[in-house]
C-alpha cells in the first residue's frame, strides 16, 4: 500500500496547489502540508518548487512522479 505522503505527492503534483489536493484527499491543508515536508525530509530532497499560489515540481519531483503514478495505477 501507497503511503499517505506519496499519495498527498502525487495530488499537490497533478493539482499544482496543496490546498486543493488536501480538498481532494479530506484532509487539512496542514497535514499535507507536513506529509509532503516529511518526504522530502526523508529523502533530502525539494520536490517542489514553492513559489506565488502554485507549486512547480523540482527535477527530483519530475523523477519521482511517474514511479508514483505507476504504483497507483
């Protein structure tokens, strides 16, 4: 099973906005929040490029993101 990080990855990723991948999951925008910190703090890495109202993936993001998507599928 998916771990509730990558899952909140894969939203804010394909929505570009934490608030709304967090509507998306029901969760509070906190918590995603934390869990995508938590991953890249896991893995030491940015994912996303944090910058006006949407988020950008980083190159590390770029990389992780079809590895999520094919677990998900």
């Amino acid at each position: 099973m998916l771990s509730s990080e990558l899952k909140a990855f894969y939203m804010v990723a394909r929505l570009g906005s934490i608030t709304l991948a967090a509507k998306k999951l029901g969760l509070s925008q906190p918590t995603v929040t934390t869990q995508i910190r938590n991953l890249e703090s896991q893995y030491a890495v940015e994912l996303f490029y944090r910058g006006g109202r949407r988020l950008v993936l980083s190159e590390e993001g770029v990389r992780l993101l079809p590895m999520v998507k094919a677990l998900l599928q």
